[in-house]
C-alpha cells in the first residue's frame, strides 16, 4: 500500500503478526533513521506522512537505551497523578460543560463537550495558561488537517518552549514542571517532543474516545436499550469503541533492522510496515469474539512502546461519559447515523459531529425554563429564557494533588486555581478556539 502517493508501505492487518512486530524490538525498530525509502532520497517532497514519520527525539520514535530513558522520564512523571484527584477534577469540569447546554435540549456534543474536556483537562494537568494553549491548538490542527505540516510543528514547538520557560521560571505540581526536573535531564528539544506526544495524547486522541463511544451508546442496540448512567455500561462502550473503532486506527510504523521474512512475506531492511490496529482487532474479533471486560484489544498498542498514558487517557474518558449520563439519561442521537461527520485520514478515526436531542433539565440551584425541542412537523413549544437568568456557574477553583515524596515534605503540590471571573473567561476562549479547531477539520474533509 502506500501512505502518500509514492510513499510505499507494508500495512499489517492480522492481529498475531502485530503482536509479533510490537513485542520483537531487536528486529523491528520504531527509528525512522532505518527507513530505507527516506535514506535513499526517493520519498516525494512535502508528503504528508514522512512530515509526521521522521527522526525525533521522541519515545515512539526510538529504540534501546534512549528509549529507555525517555520512557523512564514519561512513566515517572504520570505516575504522580493521583487518579482519585484526576477524577474528582474531570468530575468538575464536565458538569462546568453540562451546565451550559442541558436546558436546551440539544446539543452538538464533539465541540461542546466531547473535545472540550480533555483539552481543560490537559490545560491543568501540564500547567499550560490558556494563551500557550491556544497557539498549541492552532499548530496541532495545522499538522493534523494536512494544510500545513512544517507551519503545525513550528507554531506547536514554539508554544511548548514558551511553557517550557514558563515552567522554568515558576515551577509547579504539574507534568511539564516534573518532566523538566527529571533526573534524565532532558533536552529542550527532548522536552518538547514528549509533550507534544502527551498533550496530543489527551486533545487528540482522548476527545475520539468519548466521541466514539457516545456514538455506540446512543446507536448500537445492545447499549441504546439501556441507555444510563453507570460505570459497567461505560466500560463496556469504551471496551467496544477500542475494539471495533479505536481512534488512533492507523500508526505503529516499524522498519525491520534487517532483511526477514514475516506472514509469509519477504521483507527488506528498512522497508515501511504500518500496523492497522482497527484492522488487526477486527482479526482477533473474527476468530474470537471478545467477551465483556476484554482488553486485549492493540488499540493503545503492546510491547516497549505501548501508549504511555492510556491509564489516564480511558480515566478521563469514562468519567466524562459517566457524568453526561448521569446528568442526561435520556440521550438520544438526532437524524439518522448515516448522517453523522467523520474526522478520517491516515492515522485516526472518529466522529466530528454527534447532535444529540434530550429532555431539558435544569442547572443545579436554577429551574427550568424551556420545554423539548420540537420534533419534525410539531410547532416548538420551547420559550426564551428570561432576562436577567442567572449565567452557567464557571469551574470552580482546584487544586489538582499529585501523588508525590515532596508532599510528606511539606512542599506544595499545587498553587491556588485562578479567580472565578478568570476561569469562566478562560473557558469560553477555549470553546471558541476549539469550534475553530473543529471547523477546520470539517471543511478539510
């Protein structure tokens, strides 16, 4: 196949080959360095896939003892997070979001909650202010949509060395602060590969989780039925989105460090092979349906270079289903499936669009002032809220602990959160710049 015209690869579709990739490091390397295609000088200019598959100090991208290390440096600065604070704050900011629609009735749910939660999630968690944010957001959806790549990855690096700086200046309990005081010492360079590996993880991939996996809840009949809140539905949506419909559904480039034969097939060194993981899943699928609470799924891949955050990336995620359903029971999916946008390029999957309709119900403290919205060829019954209605209450100030040896110390894990006045600002920039983000992306497709 190939992942750009003239960019040639092999694309591994069978579940026990991928594994045996993932879990044979000494023979097939994550190292671009190795790409036979790229060294030889015959890759096309300004394709879109070399741009994102190229030599970086980042840990998907390298073997051995840098990996090692740069791995150990990711691993022990998540693993601060204390998983019971992470949720009491995701708790938080998604009924912030709830708030702002629920008495309306409806609601498009990727860019007015799906995505918008990690990405609050993730201004916290790396301490990055709302203006670094922005400009970070701006960059990702430059490199994602293909518009422009080499711009993406300036506008993206720059905003990261200026959190970089920031965080140098005035440290703080969060994930850029400690990955800056790691032992491994790392690099600027290093720094800010890592966490745009993280923050992509959580903008990125965490909003498809959730879009995916409201998207079965609401249409699949073994969920819809049944449609609740509830943790074990949860789960089991999450379990079935990573099988079926996992949003990284492409990426896991390995280059054989020499020449060998795999599936039956001969393989020279350097060769490009590409592991689908929506496709190989669908393999293990076929000859073993799984059963509930199955998570041998490759969705976060295996072996060294298994996604680092997935821990946190489905914490997040089924907290945020969790509260929709529990705040609005009654979702249900309006016009029809084959209706609904798709964000669908090389490497990730997921729905864009996923308007929903629901019986309004009330803010917590508020009462309620709209009926449903009408449905088709019924008159709208619904009426204007009134002047002078209390606005949506903001997010309220957090501190969000980190599981630390400097808290036995005394030290403090993390400052005060901004004002009220400042978080409701805050918040309403990062909708409207995350709209545009979206918006982008649909007129890209």
């Amino acid at each position: 196949m190939e992942l750009d015209p003239g960019v040639p690869a092999m694309l591994c579709l069978g579940y026990d080959t991928a594994l045996e990739i993932m879990r044979r490091p000494e023979t097939f390397s994550k190292d671009p360095r190795h790409w036979r295609a790229r060294n030889e000088g015959v890759l096309p200019e300004g394709s879109y896939a070399p741009h994102i598959i190229r030599p970086r100090p980042q840990v998907d991208f390298v073997d051995g003892e840098e990996h090692r290390r740069l791995r150990g440096a990711i691993e022990d600065t998540t693993g601060r997070i204390d998983s019971a604070a992470l949720r009491n704050y995701v708790e938080r900011i998604a009924d912030s979001l709830i708030d702002q629609f629920c008495e309306a009735g409806e609601a498009e749910l990727i860019g007015t909650y799906c995505a918008l939660v990690p990405i609050m999630v993730s201004s916290q968690l790396f301490g990055c202010p709302q203006e670094i944010m922005d400009q970070l957001l701006r960059g990702v959806a430059s490199f994602i949509d293909g518009s422009d790549p080499s711009g993406g990855d300036r506008t993206s690096g720059a905003a990261l060395r200026e959190l970089i700086d920031l965080k140098r200046r005035e440290p703080g309990a969060d994930i850029t602060s400690w990955l800056i005081a790691h032992p491994a010492r790392l690099t600027d360079e290093e720094l800010i590969e890592q966490l745009l590996l993280l923050i992509g993880m959580v903008t990125g991939v965490v909003p498809g989780l959730i879009g995916n996996s409201l998207r079965v809840l609401l249409t699949d009949e073994r969920f819809s039925g049944e449609l609740m809140g509830g943790s074990m539905l949860v789960e089991d949506a999450l379990d079935e989105v990573l099988w079926t419909d996992p949003p990284v559904a492409n990426m896991g480039l390995y280059f054989p460090v020499h020449d060998t034969n795999l599936a039956g097939k001969r393989l020279r060194a350097g060769d490009a092979v590409m592991i689908s993981f929506a496709a190989t899943n669908r393999d293990a699928l076929l000859r073993s349906p799984h059963k509930q609470g199955n998570r041998a799924h490759l969705a976060f891949g295996a072996g060294p270079h298994a996604c680092p955050g997935r821990s946190s990336a489905r914490l997040i995620a089924s907290v945020a289903l969790e509260k929709l359903l529990d705040r609005i029971p009654d979702l249900a999916l309006a016009g029809e499936i084959e209706e609904l946008k798709w964000l669908s390029g090389i490497f990730v999957r997921g729905v864009i669009t996923l308007p929903v309709r629901f019986a309004p119900v009330a803010r917590p403290g508020g009462r309620l002032t709209s009926a449903p919205p009408a449905r088709p060829g019924e008159p709208d019954q619904r009426q204007d809220l009134p002047a002078g209605a209390p606005p949506p209450p903001p997010i309220p100030p957090i501190s969000l602990p980190f599981a630390t040896d400097a808290a036995s110390e005394g030290e403090a894990l993390m400052g005060p959160g901004p004002e009220l006045e400042q978080q409701a600002e805050d918040r309403q920039k990062q909708q409207s710049s995350l709209l545009g983000f979206l918006n982008r992306w649909r007129r890209a497709r």
